[in-house]
C-alpha cells in the first residue's frame, strides 16, 4: 500500500509540473477577494495552508437538480467524500476517511455525545448560499472536525434598498414516470432591504416519493435508520440582519423537520442469489414503529465590530434543538424487558439540545508590521440521551451532557509579500457528566457508576504559504483535531458489571493530527490543486457491526492517506471543462500492538474516485453540464478481517455513472431540466457491497435514470 501510494504522490507531483499546479474547485472559479467564514478568521482562500473548497449558489442549483440532498451535492465536488447514502442516515459519508463537522452559519450541527448520522438533514438547501470544505483535521471550530469543516452559509439579501421575490417549483420522476416514484418541491423566498435593516425569509415543502433503480424496481427503504423515500420535509428560514457603519447584527433562524410517511415497507433482498432489496405499499408501524423522522432548530445571534479601538470583535450566541427518530423492530429479542421475556417492538430517538458561546478578537499590524494577532474564547453545553420511545422513553442511552471551553491564541505573520506564516494553540478542556444508570437486559441489566470525567487537550496548528510566483503557490500545514467517540453508543454497550464512567478508557477524546502538502496554481485559465495528506490518531474510533446489526464503537490507533488532486480548464469564454480525483488508504489497529495492520472497511473510509465535467454556454440564454463520475474497486485485507468476510465486502463491481443538467434563462423565468444516471446504469452501491454485516435487508442497488424539471421565476 506504502509503495501505491508513493507512486500516487509522484503521479501528483509530475501533474503539478506540467499542468502548472493547483486550486482546488469541481467547476467553481477562484475568487481571491472571498473569504472562508469556515477559518473563523475571514481569510482568502489563498491565505489558507490547507485544501479548501467552495461551493457556490450555482453549482448548489446544478447539484440539487440531479439529487437533492447535501451528500449528492458535496460527493461530486469534494474530493475525498464518501458516496452519498440516499438515506436519512449519512453512514460511510465520510472527509478523508474521518467524520466532518458540519456547520450553519457557523453553529455545530453535530451530536458529539451520540452521533446518529443525520446532521447533514437539518436545513433546506434552496435556503443555503454556498458551501464552504476546509480539509483535514482542524481544530478551530471545536470538537467534532477530524475529517474537516464543512460551513453552510445561509442566504442573505442583496445590496441596496430592494424587495424580491422568488418562487421555485420542481418535479422529479423515474424515467417510466411510475407515480410511486414522483417527488414534488416547492420552495418561496421573501427578501428586502430598508437602509439599515435586512431580512431574508424563506419557506420550503418537500415531497419526495420512491426512488427506482435501473431495472425499474423500487429501491429498498433502509430500515432502522430511515430513508429520505417516501418523506415530507419542510423547513422554515428566517434571518435579519442590522448594520451601521462598522457594526453588524445578525438573527438566524432555521426550523428543519423531514419525515417518513409511512406508506411503504421494506421487502430483505437475498445476497447469495443477487435478489435486491426493495419495497412495497403497505403499514410499517407493525414492523418498525412510527416512521423514522428528523426535526432540527438551529438559532444563532451574532455581532460584529469592524473597529473597537484597532480590534475586530466577533461574538455568536447560538442554540439547536434536535430530536432524530429512528424506526425499530424486534431484533431478535434485543429489547426485551428482562433477559428471558418476550421480543418486543421498540425505537429509538436521539434528543440533544446545544448552547454555545463563541467569542474572537483580531487585530493587525500588531506590534510588527504584517504580524495579525486573534484570541478567542468558545464555551459550549451539550445535553444528549437516546431512549425507547414505545416503552414510555425508557432510556438506552442516560442523558450525558458535555462541558467545553476553549480559549485559544493565533497568530498569522507576513514577513514577505511572498510568503505566509500561521500558528496557534487551542485548549480544550471538556468535562462529561453521566448518573448513575443501568444498561437494558440485551447488555446484561448492567449497573453502571457515573461519573464527571474532564480531559485537557492542548491542541496546535501551523502553516506556511509560499508564492512561488504569481500564479503558483505551495503551502504545507500541521493541525491536530479533537472530538469525542460516540459517547451514546459507548455506554449503552457496557455489559461487564463494576465499570465506572469516571474511569472508562473508550470514553477518552479521539485525538488526530493531520499533516498535509500542497500546491495550487491559477492563470486565469487554468486551474490544479494537488495535496497530499496523513491524518493519525493513536486511540481512534471505527464503528463495528455486531451480530444483532447494532453498531459499537472500537477504540484503535488509526492512520489514513491520500491524495487530492482537482483542476479546471477555462477552454473560451463558453466551454470549461474539469476534474476531482481522490485517493485514499487507511488501517487500524487490530491486535493491539500499536502499529496499524488491517484496512479500514466501507463503513469508514470512502473509495478512490474520479469526478469530471465539461459546461457549456449555448446561445439564447442556454447552457448545459456533462458529468461523470467512477468509483474504483478497492479490497480490504489484514488479520483484523476473517478470510470469510474478506471477499464478501471486497467493492469488486466498482460503476461509473453520468449526469446531464441542462439551463434556460428567459425573460418570464428559469427552467432547468437534469437527468441522473443518464445511461441509466443497474449498479449496487458502495455501502451495500462493502458493508461489514452483510445483512439483506440493506442490499442496496443505486438510482436509475430520474428526470427532474424546475421552474423558478423573480418578482
């Protein structure tokens, strides 16, 4: 593997050369004058020692055409993502192998003490004005980003005392245009502007029906950990913002709720024969409960001074609410309410509330010339418990809440135009407070002893950016990221009595440090990023599926690789065409002797993969993209994997799949029409050949050709 991926990192080296090297995009152009929110510190994208994405309005727009949903949007421009799922849950959704912290506006959208894997459904996309990927390990933004940030940045009103309006409505279907398979959207937006004062207010009701594959059959709803099929979703927006001359106050408000409907059941396909498996009408709530649903509310309250006596002051007070409802079952017994009593039907549901405090103060210039100093503060509160909501919210996971404050110091020093110097500590000191509580009977009626375990984690980062010249820069970075393992599923599997939580060792924060190199280049013309990256962690966390089909958390070292490569070529004013590609390798720990031996399976860590485009500018207002994109086969062996598993989660029918959008600009209103999987290609997805369990009632086959027309018209 060591030897593959040096020649990886060669291959990179000579692309950088002779293609005039770097600046990550999947289509989107370089735009100096923009900075990333997603730094905290408002910089550039050229000021910035790691690989950055942004992902701006329109490519959203091409992006939810195709597929509407966040993962489909960020797998096909960030290298280094895993495939999208098409499901509630974002299992295997993954940045460079490592969960990321999603962000909006800034405010966690991240359940630390219990990650359920739904926070990339908390807002409406049409409400989201681009998107911004720091790469990599990052401390920063707090507990949570060991794979990277990932910032959505809300819409705002236009310049200028204006009021508009916009209403969009969109129709999607199966290319035999089987009604069970129509999904429905219509999105209305209200904006205005009045000297001082903005506002932005949004509303936005998704119908979504089944989805088909290529065959023409129903793909399978996931059970237990719900499906986006089938479902409702709708999602409030509000936000206001009051400005003076050097002083900004802004209000967001998003209330998200997205839910089953019940409508349909899931039917196990068979593995050993290929039957896939897939769905049919009928009433759920007998077999899994209530359907699966997620509803989030996400508030912040942030002020900005551009100048209090040299120094700029950023202040954000937020909170969310979350509650994510996931279907049941009997599961053989495993909730029970004794040890020898009937199977019974129960669900779970993740409830979590945040409050949090963020406060940063910059200057420039400070003391030396070039030299710009920030300190800052976050303090945050996490309440988190997961309970059986058939059986009078019996709790499986106790309310455990999560104490954190992090003051930290950066400094960003400039001593030649050409060159760029960051550093800065952060300290984390993080306290978990659990009571007492006793484990269901499927682990043992365990007693477990509370506790209020604290950590202190001094975490740093530094980073150079040096310009070679005007159009080629080279940078390199060193960032150590933290966060908790899945602290939920960690108690709720304890089942050896005379544990403590005071002194559990699989509660103990995961730890990455993440080492990258790379160089960027932009002619005008010509874009190339070219990065490579090794992100360690020597008691990391790697989701496991038992016999039951729960997952449990393992703590093991954990080391990952790769390699980003991404570039765009403006051909004329008409014609650009582009590329991503990612490679990427990991390995854990599988007997304990501190050096890593086994790779890391599907559920953990993504494919390689290659994304390309060509766009083009028609006349009358016209313009179309071509995309395509394949994911590459990949096997996973070493003493940690049985020789009885190891070809059953092998990723042998790797798939290449393309999708047409397609733009029309006209005087009453904007038509688009997109086609996913344009040759309409049969194929199991990613997560369904590699998943550890192997069950049938998640074998999944991907999309067939789906034609979605929308219509959005300004007034």
């Amino acid at each position: 593997m060591a030897l593959e991926f040096n020649k990886c990192v060669l291959a990179a080296a000579m692309m950088a050369i002779t293609a005039h090297s770097t600046a990550q995009r999947d289509g989107q152009e370089t735009i100096e004058e923009m900075t990333v929110l997603a730094s905290r510190l408002d910089k550039p994208v050229s000021a910035i020692p790691n690989t950055v994405t942004i992902i701006d309005r329109e490519q959203i727009a091409r992006g939810i055409a195709i597929n509407d949903s966040l993962s489909s949007v960020l797998e096909q421009s960030v290298p280094g993502f895993g495939p999208s799922l098409n499901k509630m849950a974002g299992r295997g959704e993954s940045l460079r192998g490592r969960n990321p912290l999603y962000l909006i506006d800034g405010v966690p959208q991240h359940n630390a003490l219990r990650d359920g894997q739904r926070d990339g459904h908390t807002i409406d996309m049409d409400f989201v004005e681009r998107i911004e990927v720091i790469h990599g390990s990052n401390s920063i933004q707090g507990v949570g980003a060991t794979g990277g940030v990932i910032n959505l940045v809300t819409k705002s009103p236009k310049e200028g005392n204006s009021f508009s309006q916009d209403i969009k409505f969109s129709l999607s279907a199966p290319d035999d245009f089987d009604s069970d398979g129509l999904h429905k959207k219509l999105t209305y937006t209200m904006a205005g502007r009045v000297d001082n004062l903005a506002m932005t207010l949004g509303v936005a009701y998704n119908d979504r029906g089944l989805f088909f594959d290529a065959e023409g059959d129903p793909v399978g709803l996931y059970p237990t950990q719900g499906d986006i099929m089938d479902s409702r979703s709708q999602d409030v927006f509000f936000k206001t913002v009051y400005e003076l001359e050097d002083q900004r106050l802004q209000l967001m408000i998003n209330d998200f709720e997205l839910k089953r409907n019940g409508d349909f059941v899931s039917v196990a396909g068979d593995r050993t024969t290929g039957q896939l498996t897939s769905t049919v009408e009928g009433d759920p709530r007998p077999v899994v409960g209530d359907p699966a649903r997620n509803h989030a509310t996400t508030v912040s309250l942030d002020y900005v001074h551009e100048d209090f006596h040299d120094w700029r002051l950023i202040t954000q007070l937020y909170f969310q609410d979350f509650g994510g409802r996931y279907e049941g079952g009997y599961f053989g017994g495993y909730f029970r309410l004794t040890s020898d009593g009937p199977a019974i039907l129960d669900q779970s549901e993740i409830q979590s509330q945040k409050l949090g405090f963020k406060f940063l103060a910059s200057r420039k210039d400070l003391a030396v010339e070039g030299l710009d100093f920030t300190v800052g503060l976050d303090v945050s509160k996490d309440k988190t418990a997961q309970v059986l909501v058939q059986t009078n919210d019996r709790p499986w996971v106790p309310e455990a809440s999560l104490q954190d404050v992090a003051p930290f110091v950066q400094l960003d020093f400039t001593p030649l135009d050409s060159l760029q110097l960051t550093a800065g500590v952060r300290l984390e000191r993080a306290e978990l407070s659990v009571d007492n509580y006793t484990t269901i009977a499927a682990a043992n009626s365990t007693f477990v002893e509370g506790g209020e375990p604290d950590f202190q984690e001094t975490m740093i980062n530094v980073g150079a950016v040096y310009k070679l010249s005007d159009t080629v820069s080279v940078f390199t970075s060193f960032n150590e990221g933290f966060t908790m393992p899945d602290v939920g599923r960690v108690l709720r599997g304890i089942n050896v009595p005379g544990q403590s939580v005071e002194s559990f060792l699989d509660l103990t924060p995961v730890i990455t440090e993440n080492i990258e190199v790379g160089m960027k280049f932009d002619d005008g013309s010509w874009l190339l990023d070219a990065s490579v990256y090794q992100s360690d962690s020597d008691l990391g966390s790697r989701l496991n599926l038992d016999d039951a089909g729960i997952f449990h958390v393992e703590r093991e070292k954990t080391r990952i690789w790769g390699l980003n490569l991404s570039s765009r070529w403006q051909v004329t004013d008409a014609l650009r065409i582009g590329a991503n590609y990612a490679y990427i390798e990991g390995e854990y720990d599988s007997d304990g002797d501190g050096s890593v031996d086994t790779d890391l399976d599907g559920a953990n860590i993504a494919p390689n993969r290659l994304n390309a485009y060509v766009e083009m500018a028609l006349p009358r207002g016209i313009s179309a993209r071509l995309s395509g994109s394949h994911l590459f086969s990949r096997s996973f062996s070493g003493p940690g994997i049985s020789d009885a598993r190891r070809d059953l989660i092998d990723f042998d029918d790797a798939y290449t799949l393309f999708h047409l959008n397609a733009e029309w600009n006209t005087n009453t209103g904007d038509w688009s029409l997109a086609v996913q999987n344009l040759l309409d290609k049969q194929y199991v997805t990613y997560f369904s050949q590699t998943e550890t369990g192997q069950r049938n009632n998640s074998f999944f086959a991907g999309l067939g050709r789906t034609f979605s027309v929308a219509y959005t018209k300004d007034f």
